[in-house]
C-alpha cells in the first residue's frame, strides 16, 4: 500500500537514482526547493569503472547484473543516512523514488524475472549479462535491421538508420552467437525498466512496465503503428525475436507515470525503511534533461563519456523525421511533448583515452604513472594558453563511431597537422575542439530542420568541472552555454519525476520549476575566437563528409594547406 505523503506544511523529499556508465548514485532532494540535502556513489564492482571488456573484442562493453540491486542498497541507504543528519528530514518524508540507467542496456531474464547472469551457470558468460550502451558488436546486426525496415515506418522516428547501441541489434546479435543464453531467456528487457521491476517485487516479466523512452528511441516503439514493430517483420530477422514482443507490457510509460510501490520483499528495500511510489523508469540523458530544466527552446546537453542532446517540440499526430537525429519519440522527455534527442558517442571517453594512452605514454605495467586527473588538469592549463587555429590540428571526433548524424558505429577519429613540432596540449585541445565541431554539426542538423534553439543548457561533470570545454563550446558553436545548478542533473531529474507520482507537484514542468535552475556563470562566445573556429568548421565538414561517406568524389587535397594557412594567420597576429 502506497504511503500517504507528508502533509503538505512538512519537508516533502524524493530520492533519484542513476545508474550511469561507471557508478550509481543517489540523491535525496527537497520536492520544494530542489535543495540536494544527500548525494552517495557506488563503482560497480565488476570490470574496469564498471565495464566488462574483452580484449579479443573491442566492439565489446558489458555489464554484471549483480551490480544495479548492490548499488541500489549501498548508494540509497548512505544517502538516507546521511539525509538525516538533516533535522527537517526524516525517511517517512520521501514521497518517491526515480529511476534513470544508461540506454539502451538490454538484459536477458529468466521467467522470474531474474537476469541470466544471476545463474551461476551464466555467471561468466557475456551474452547473459546487460549489454551496455557502447557495446557495439552489432553492428553487422544493425546494419541488416536498417536494410530490412527501409520501405517501412519503423525507422522514420530514428533517422531512418538503426544502431548497433540499441535494443533489437542486441538481442538479435545474441540470438545469433549465443542461442543457448537467448533460448534460456524468457524475456529481454531495458535495464531503466528492469531497475524499477526489482524494487517493486515484480517476478513475471509479461508484468515489467515499459519506459517510453527507452522503448521509442532504442526499440521501434511508436504509437503510429501500435508499439513495437509486428511479429513478422521481428521473425524475417530471426524467427525466435517475436517472443520477445510477446513479453512486451503495453503501453510504454512516460517517467511521470508509477511502476509501483517500494515492496519490502525486494533485495533493495533495506536501503529505504518506507514504502514509496515507484517511477517508470527512464533513460539517464532525458532524466538529466529534466533535471536540467529542459522545455520548448531550451536544448540540455549531458556532458560526460558520451554527450546527448535532449529537447522537446509539440506533439503531434504524425511522424517527425530528422535524418541522422537518433530520435523523435511522443513523450519521451517531457510528458505531453515531442522528445528529441541526438548525441555523440564518445567525448569525455576521448579525453581520458588521450590522458591514460598517449598523454602519459602507453605503459600499461608501470606503477608509477602520474594521476590522471592531475594529467587532465596540466594539459588543460597548457591547452587554455592556446590560441583557436594555433596548433595547426584538426580532429575528427569518431573514436567511439559517429552516432549522430552518420550513425555509423565503425567510423574512427583522425588527427589532420601533426608535425615533429606537435605538442601534447596542442593534441588535447584539438580533440576538444572536435568534439565541440560533432556538437555544432548536431546544432545546424536541427536548424536544417526547423528546430528551433533559444537556449542552451549543459550538464555533467565536463559541463562543472571544464572552464575550457565550455569556452571552446560556446565559440565553435557561437552560442551562449549555460550550466545546469545541480552537478546531479540526472539524479534530480528522476527526484523530479519521483516528486510527481508522490503528489508532491501536479506535473513535471511544474516540479522542474521548484527543483531545478541554471548557476549564475555562463559562457559566452568570443567574436573573434568565433571567426576563426568558423573557417575551422568549414575543414571540419569536409573532412566530416569525406571520411563519413557523405560525399561520393570528396576533394581533400587543399583542407591540409588550407589548415597551415589559418595556422599561420592566428601566429601572425599573436606577435604582430
């Protein structure tokens, strides 16, 4: 039974938990002032930051199941005891808990409702554990669904190219190489829905309730064409994928909608002695969006491995289309709203790839490596010295593949200009400014297409702890970049949506009103650091072009010599 909330001249709290890439965290906020009175993070205890990798295979990036109800305890339970230390808080206060996970992480389930991998069995065996988000092994899987959909609806709501980062690429590849673990399965589900279907007791995988969100971004899902793609399309791929839309609840939530109840049965509900609502869960950038304070004009980007752009457009009856735009689903951000959401796959992943393999010197067996952190923040103050165009450098930002807007997961990065002169900050910054280039390229794809864009809003660790990224952001793409106040923005987006199924506040704008805002700094754009990078993005775009199979006869022979000239012009004026 759902607990009746605190009255409302009483301190009412939600707790948000997300489950990101490396950690878990929970935070605990005031429903009424956003004020964050706990925050507590758990490193998954499997792989490397919470990654199972193989080195036979790059493609690969998993998950351990037995992480996510471990890090819902650890992280939950510190952050309701350290809440109340608070005098104004106390446990029987929280009207709600919110979900938010990475996505799209399927995973395997027995019939109840259990992750293979918990199957001592399965325990080692990578097809039966969560298939994380940048796992991309299948790409030859994702590549035939984008062949076979062509002529159909399916794909017109995803840019018309499917991924090998999303949901039915994942489930067909296992059907293909691990068929013992795909036949064990009786279901396969998203992990933001399998999250909220452990805390609320559920034990039969026909009763999970499904994100929206997830659901139309990462599986096909649309209202258009009642859900999921039909049986027989699914079966022309692989006759045993129809069972798993047999096991599919309908109709997909939006995240302001319950899940259920906090059920003391579950191996999480030590963390939380109460019993409170459960949110539909959600995936961590369109939570990050909302605790962000996304809404008609505002487009929130969530900074950290990978970026995502999340905004949101009026809902309409027909199917919205933006080619190489990974998403335009009803309700998937804001209830009541078009979601939209694009990205790229890797941006603070570059960064640390370029810190602890190149920046450091590749020695994986010595101990006595500096930190990288004190590496990132050496080669910052050096880079922040640099002048726009200086270095000579132009990057491409693929070292992940390109998600939007090539959608191409086996493209690779490029580094254009290095001589025997190359410095390691001047490296550092190019990848910088390459990924700030991927972010424009996302910016003039919506224009193209009548999105409008007043404001910007970032989120995430690079968007609170990079002065430099940011700069060199709002230059390259000659905006303002605004930051969100919370440092937990996915957190607190999912405390947000908590708040609303705890009837703490009627809807999601207008808890996004009481919780979230923007911080008093902001970055604005430099006239002529703007002008420079301009030229550079027109380099950008051609590369961007050639290298992505855009254009057929790309000519490239002048982008290098074009390159020095700017390089040679920027040095000019510095000693002029």
């Amino acid at each position: 039974m759902t607990p009746t909330p605190a009255p409302h001249d009483q301190p009412r709290f939600a707790i948000g938990v997300d489950y990101g890439t490396g950690a878990v965290r929970a935070l605990v906020a005031d429903t009424d002032s956003g004020e964050e009175l706990a925050v507590a993070s758990w490193e998954y205890a499997h792989g490397r930051r919470g990654v199972i990798t193989d080195a036979a295979d790059p493609n690969l990036a998993r998950q351990h199941p037995a992480d996510y109800a471990e890090g819902f305890t650890r992280t939950v339970a510190e952050a309701v005891a350290s809440a109340s230390r608070n005098p104004r808080f106390h446990p029987s206060r929280v009207v709600g808990i919110g979900i938010d996970t990475t996505g799209s992480t399927p995973l395997p389930l027995d019939a109840d409702a259990r992750p293979l991998a918990l199957n001592p069995q399965l325990a080692e065996n990578p097809a039966a554990m969560a298939w994380l988000w940048k796992d991309h092994t299948s790409h030859a899987e994702a590549a035939e669904i984008t062949e076979r959909a062509a002529g159909t609806p399916y794909l017109t709501a995803c840019g018309n190219v499917y991924s090998s980062e999303w949901f039915w690429s994942k489930a067909l590849r296992c059907a293909r190489t691990s068929p013992k673990v795909f036949d064990a399965a009786h279901a396969w589900v998203e992990l933001c829905d399998y999250i909220p279907a452990l805390l609320t007791g559920v034990t039969d995988p026909r009763a999970i309730k499904r994100s929206i969100c997830a659901a139309g971004h990462k599986g096909m899902y649309h209202p258009a064409w009642g859900g999921l793609p039909p049986a027989d399309f699914l079966a022309s791929l692989h006759p045993s994928l129809p069972k798993l839309r047999d096991t599919y609840t309908h109709p997909a939530l939006p995240a302001d909608q319950p899940a259920g109840t906090l059920t003391p049965i579950s191996p999480t509900s030590s963390a939380c002695p109460t019993t409170p609502p459960v949110a539909a869960g959600a995936l961590d950038a369109h939570m990050g969006a909302i605790g962000a304070g996304v809404a008609p004009g505002t487009l929130v980007k969530i900074l950290g491995t990978s970026t995502c752009d999340c905004l949101v457009a009026p809902l309409t009856d027909s199917i919205v289309t933006i080619p190489g735009v990974s998403g335009v689903v009803p309700e998937s951000v804001l209830p009541g709203m078009l979601g939209i959401e694009a990205g790229q796959s890797a941006v603070g992943d570059i960064f640390d790839w370029y810190v602890s393999r190149i920046g450091n010197g590749f020695q994986p067996t010595t101990a006595n490596l500096p930190d990288p952190a004190s590496t990132h923040a050496h080669l910052t103050k050096l880079a922040a010295a640099l002048a726009p165009g200086q270095s000579g450098l132009l990057a491409l930002d693929w070292h992940n593949g390109n998600r939007n807007v090539l959608a191409d997961p086996l493209l690779t990065g490029l580094i254009l200009g290095q001589t025997l002169h190359t410095t390691p900050a001047e490296t550092y910054r190019a990848l910088i400014e390459a990924t700030a280039f991927g972010a424009r390229m996302i910016l003039e794809r919506l224009a193209q297409h009548d999105i409008t864009i007043d404001r910007i809003v970032n989120c995430g660790g690079i968007a609170d702890k990079s002065p430099l990224v940011m700069q060199i952001y709002a230059d390259v793409c000659n905006r303002p970049m605004h930051i969100a106040r919370s440092s937990e923005a996915c957190a607190l987006g999912a405390a947000a949506c908590a708040a609303v199924v705890g009837g703490a506040h009627p809807d999601v704008p207008t808890a996004q009103h009481a919780m979230t805002g923007t911080k008093p700094r902001s970055y604005t754009p430099d006239p002529a650091r703007a002008a420079t990078y301009a030229k550079l993005f027109d380099l950008y775009t051609k590369l961007h072009d050639a290298f992505g199979g855009v254009q057929s006869a790309p000519d490239l022979g002048p982008v290098m010599k074009q390159l020095l000239a700017i390089r040679d012009d920027v040095r000019r004026a510095q000693t002029a």
